[in-house]
C-alpha cells in the first residue's frame, strides 16, 4: 500500500461514489466506439444475413448486407472489421489452396469493402481453416500439422489479402516463425505499409467452438484439436515468450485470445512490451452472455459491457467483439 495516504474517517473513498458525474470524473477506465473491432462473417451469395444459431444476433452476411454494417460500423465510430469468410464446401481441399486465390470470398469483400467505405480498416484472418477439408489451421498429413509447409501457403494468403484491401493482415494459425515470413513477403511484393496483428497468444480454448460452426469448420475438424500448435491454457510466461518471438520477426500489434479467461496475459503482455495490445472477446464468451440474457439470469448489456471494461482495464488497447454494433449504439445513446 502507498504511505501517505489518508485514513478513514477524514478519508472516506464513497464520496467520490455517491453522484454520477463524480463517478466518471474519477473512472479510471473506459470504453469508446473507437476502442471495438467487428468481426464479419461474410459467406456466398446475395442479399442474404444467415443466422449462427450459437451467436444470436450474428449472421454471416454477403457481401453486400457486409456493406450495410461496415457503413454503419462507421458511422458509430468503430474503427476497423476483421473479415472471417465462410467457404462453401466445394472449394475447401486438404491443402487449403483457395486461400492464395485473389479471387476468394474474403479478396472479393475486401475489394468492395474497402471501395465502399474507404475510411474503415480491413483485418484479413490469416489462416487455413475455412480453406482446408479437415477444418485444421494448416498442411495435415499423416496426422501432423506440417509448420514449414504451412507457412510457405499462409505467405501467399496474406500477400492476396493484401493486395485486395486488408491494410492489416492477422495470422491466427499459431505456426512457428510465420510473421517473419509474412513480413518478408509483404516487402517483397511492395507492401511495406501492410500492418501485421500477430495472434501471439492464442490458446487451445474451449470457448471457439460457436465461430467454428460461424465459419464453417466444426464439421471437418470433428473430435479433432488444434493442442499441438495452438497455446496451453496452463502456460502464462510462454505468451511472453510468444510475443516477443512476433515482435522481432515485425509484428506490428499483438492478440491474446480469448480474452475474458486471459486477463492476467493481457495485463502481462501490455506490462512487459508496451505495444498495441488486442484481445478478442470470443465466440464462446459472447455466446454465454447471449445465453444468461435469453434466460434473464443476466442483464445482458451489462454483462457484456462489464467484460470489455475489465479487458480494457486488464491493458488490452482493443477488443475484437461480435457485440461491437450494439455496444457503439448504446455508448452513443
């Protein structure tokens, strides 16, 4: 405890409590609009907002309705959307080849996207698998994940991501030394100013299963896990290692994920680097919310309000939260 400071009863902390205006003059804290990132589905099609059914109020969207909501992410002031496309089945193969595909779902969005709201960041998902048959993160053969072999596609995927409009690529697929790679490739290609968001710290979670079904993986990957790539929940010094490993290969910001059940990562990593630090409210996390609301064991928009806080205070500078929308529109009344 710091000396010097007064005691009870000519110190009394409850003042600076007992009236509203007091209280967000003395908050320590606070989450804006510009502090949310929406993650989009976007799926085949036209016209069409196809309900997840373990996200309510998430839809994949085509890319047309994704031009209603960036407009209007917008126009609420959420800075940038993080694009996560649903692949039909007939495109995706054991080696996830329709993710070099300039012409992809996600390059397609990109481009009108960004023609159409040019102002709004697009964060490209790096990562394999809505593009492979059996719904891993990257080349599986003979029942091992291959790191080298899947880096040299993950490249490819972030430079035609890049090229389509993403100003920030984000590889999400935990493979050893890929932003290293990714960076070389970007500069090779002329894309020096691409900004890289290095999932750094994404652990082997329970909590994805709800974007998993949003994106089209569940089924492909089965019984399966991703534990021989993706972080230990029981580790926490290893996420430091992780992080600095991306930093010196050239990431530009960080990701812990998930976020709620990762607040002493997000506070560890913030302290220690001092660089942009994103956590990401995950599907599984939005969906118990959802979940408590649906059955008024919680007031919802509280609730959800409350863990962005805490992530905000934890250190994180931005949140990836499907509650982006909702949250913008009640913060701006």
């Amino acid at each position: 405890m710091r000396t010097g400071l007064g005691r009870f009863p000519t110190t009394r902390l409850r003042r600076r409590r007992t009236a509203d205006w007091v209280r967000r003059v003395a908050a320590e804290h606070a989450v804006t609009p510009a502090d949310l990132i929406l993650p989009v589905f976007v799926r085949e099609g036209t016209d069409t907002a196809e309900p997840v059914a373990a996200m309510p109020g998430v839809s994949r969207l085509t890319i047309d309705r994704a031009v209603l909501a960036a407009r209007e992410a917008h126009a609420h002031g959420i800075p940038a959307l993080a694009l996560f496309p649903c692949e039909p089945v007939r495109v995706k193969t054991e080696d996830g080849r329709e993710a070099t595909n300039p012409d992809n779902l996600l390059c397609r969005a990109a481009r009108t996207l960004k023609d159409a709201v040019p102002e709004l960041g697009l964060i490209g998902d790096v990562a394999l698998d809505p593009y492979t048959s059996h719904g891993q993160d990257g080349i599986f053969k003979q029942g091992r994940i291959l790191n080298d072999e899947t880096v040299a596609v993950l490249v490819e995927q972030a430079r035609v991501q890049a090229e389509a409009g993403c100003c920030t690529v984000a590889p999400s697929d935990m493979m050893d030394g890929r932003i290293g790679a990714v960076r070389r490739r970007l500069d090779e290609a002329g894309l020096s100013e691409t900004r890289i968001l290095a999932y750094s710290a994404k652990y082997a979670s329970c909590y994805y299963g709800p974007f998993r079904e949003a994106v089209g993986s569940a089924k492909a990957l089965g019984a399966a896990d991703k534990r021989t790539y993706q972080m230990d929940p029981a580790n926490g010094s290893e996420a430091l290692h992780e992080v600095a490993l991306d930093l010196a290969e050239g990431a530009d910001l960080v990701m812990v994920k998930p976020g709620l059940p990762y607040l002493d990562i997000i506070h560890r990593v913030k302290a220690q680097f001092g660089v942009p630090t994103l956590a990401y409210q995950v599907s599984g996390e939005y969906a118990m919310v959802k979940a408590a609301d649906a059955q008024g064991w919680l007031d919802g928009d509280k609730a959800m309000f409350e863990a962005l806080l805490a992530m905000k205070r934890a250190g994180a500078d931005a949140i990836l939260t499907y509650a982006a929308l909702d949250v913008a529109r009640r913060l701006q009344g």
